[in-house]
C-alpha cells in the first residue's frame, strides 16, 4: 500500500508526547477511596503515569515516546536525522523526550505502580495491563542501552501483571464484547503480543487458551450492529485480530469468513466515522475507531495473505478497500487541538501506521 501517510509522524508524536507528560492537570484518577484521609495527588499515588489526563493514557503515550526513539535508532540513524518514513526528529527534541520518559521511568517510581497493582488486582484491566506490558516490551526490544534499562525497571510491574492475568482469565466465563477499555479481546490481544516478546510463557499460554475458550467457536457476527456512540474499538474486528494471533493462518481464514460471512464494503463496522463534538471525551471516541480499525484490519490482511484459502479472497478484497479511508479519516483528527483527543489519539495513529506498514501489497 503505498500511500505517503504521515511524512512528520515522529516529530509530530514526540511533540504529542511532550506536551502530555507535561499536563498534570485535568487527571482522572480511578482511586477507590477507602477513609476521608485518602485523598492522595495523582503524583504520589502514581509517580511514573500521573499526567496525560488519565493512568492508562500515559502509559500509551510512554509506548508511544519509547517506540518514536526506537524507530530513529531502529532505521539506522542518530536522532536528529531525517528520512522519508516520518522517522526524522530533531535533535533538540530527541534530547527532551529522552529526558521526560527517563525521567518516569526509573526503578524507584515503578516500584511504586507495582505495588499499587498488586494491591489493586483489578484495577485497568486489561487495557491498562495491556499497554504497561507492551512499554515494557517496546524498551526490551530496543537497540539503545538507556531504553532496554527503562525495560529493566519495568519488570517488576510486568511480574506482577504476568501473575494477575492467568489468575484472572482462569475465572472469566465469558468475555466483554464492546468497544471501550474493558473489551476483552482487544487486551488480550496485546497482552498476548508482549508477553511472547518478553518470553513470559505461561502468561502468554493463558492468553492464548483464553481466546480459543472464549471465541474459536464464533460464527455470523453481526456486523451492521456492532457501532455505538462510544467506541473507540470494533468489538468484530478486536476479536479477529486476536484470534489472528492464535490460530495458524490457515485456520484463521477459515475461522474469518465463518466468523464475517456476509462482509461487504458497505458494511458499517467498516465505515468511516466522524464527530460533532471534540470537546466531548465520549463522542471523540469515535476518531480512535477509525485508527483502531485501520490497525485490525492491516493485521487481520496481513494474516489472510498468509493464507492458503481461496474463501477468504472475497473479505480479503473488502477489508483493503476500506483501508485507506479510515486511516486518513484517523490521521485528520490529529490536527484537533482538543485535550480531549490528544492525551491519546496519537498511540493509536503509530499503532496503525506500524501495522499497514508491515502489510505485504497484495
């Protein structure tokens, strides 16, 4: 697919980054209160994640510093070099960003969200769990020393997520199906991702065990129903890119077209969607859905292609043709200025763009 998509996108994401980790306020905090006296700042209770509106939020947008740095290094240049990817970054800026992340993430203020995971043992489950162990993977992964140490720091907190996450899939008889945070499949999904990364065996086979519990038997999804005012995920497509993950490609095309039959371009989970009011924190969901989508369906294209089976050539043509206009629907709703939209949307911009640019033309 050869679209010249985002030509300042890391420029453009560190700036995004900065500016997030630099709001302290408007914080939403999630803290259970358990007397009068427990009313702690959003910095003490979270020394690491206190800013970009919301825990979950920053801890996307540490990934989304993480994976800019790493995406300079990664193609073979110093910060502050330019190409024709979208990876050229100032140099100026690479040493602030640099700075602000390393600043968050040491081994003393992770100590902290550890422990506060392990004493709140559902709390941001699993979008939150989700996005923590991908950081920490992201900084694992990395070539440059001073991030792969930030991975180190970030094991204690993954110890503890990879300890929740098969407790808590051993007891779940049935998945959440929608499109917000608590959307079973899309957590999983990442969850599964990185802890393979990270060698983190037995969490990784609880995912995987979870997804063929949960949703190897699926068939006719009803497709035309699935949006609601709120979504920022396709609950359909959440679901076919984990199970992307799991099953071998061809047994995945065959579970795609039991699962999608009557696919067609007309078909509104594929549909660009738009927003009245991006001051509204809920309405602005919706330009995340198409970044979302876009990313689901790079990957779900990816695996189809993979495939041997001549049944899936019909979805297969479906889905690339909705490709691009959600993408550039999603990359527009980055020139908002709303907070609204930007403690966030940027994470799932990269995520998409990674995605379609691992996709094999057909």
């Amino acid at each position: 697919m050869e679209l010249d998509l985002f030509p300042s996108a890391a420029q453009h994401c560190a700036g995004v980054v900065l500016d997030n980790l630099s709001r302290v306020y408007p914080y939403s905090a999630h803290h259970t209160q358990l007397s009068d006296d427990d009313r702690p700042t959003p910095s003490e209770l979270h020394p690491s994640f206190y800013s970009s509106f919301d825990w979950h939020s920053c801890v996307h947008m540490h990934w989304l510093g993480v994976s800019v740095l790493n995406s300079v290094a990664s193609d073979g240049g110093d910060e502050g070099t330019a190409d024709d990817g979208g990876r050229s970054l100032d140099g100026a800026t690479a040493a602030r960003l640099r700075g602000a992340l390393g600043e968050n993430l040491t081994a003393e203020k992770l100590a902290v969200e550890a422990a506060y995971l392990a004493e709140n043992p559902s709390w941001e489950r699993p979008y939150g769990w989700a996005w923590l162990v991908r950081l920490a993977a992201a900084c694992a992964a990395s070539p440059d020393d001073e991030i792969r140490g930030w991975g180190r720091s970030l094991e204690g907190c993954v110890d503890v997520v990879a300890r929740l996450v098969p407790e808590w899939l051993a007891k779940v008889e049935y998945p959440v199906r929608h499109g917000l945070h608590t959307n079973s499949a899309f957590g999983v999904a990442l969850l599964l991702d990185a802890f393979r990364a990270l060698g983190r065996t037995e969490a990784a086979e609880a995912c995987e065990r979870a997804a063929r519990r949960w949703f190897g038997a699926d068939a006719g999804w009803a497709s035309e129903w699935e949006l609601s005012g709120q979504d920022f995920l396709s609950a359909g497509l959440s679901e076919a890119d984990l199970m992307q993950r799991v099953l071998p490609a061809d047994e995945f095309a065959e579970w795609f077209v039991r699962f999608l039959p009557g696919l067609r371009a007309e078909s509104r989970m594929l549909a660009v969607v738009g927003v009245t009011d991006e001051s509204d924190g809920y309405m602005v969901h919706l330009h995340g859905l198409n970044l979302s989508r876009a990313g689901q369906i790079s990957r779900v294209l990816r695996a189809l292609r993979a495939a041997e089976a001549p049944s899936a050539a019909s979805s297969e043509a479906v889905l690339a043709g909705a490709l691009e206009p959600l993408i550039r629907a999603g990359l527009g709703a980055l020139e908002s200025e709303d907070f609204m939209s930007t403690h966030w949307l940027a994470s799932f911009a990269w995520d998409a763009l990674e995605s379609i640019g691992e996709l094999t033309p057909a």
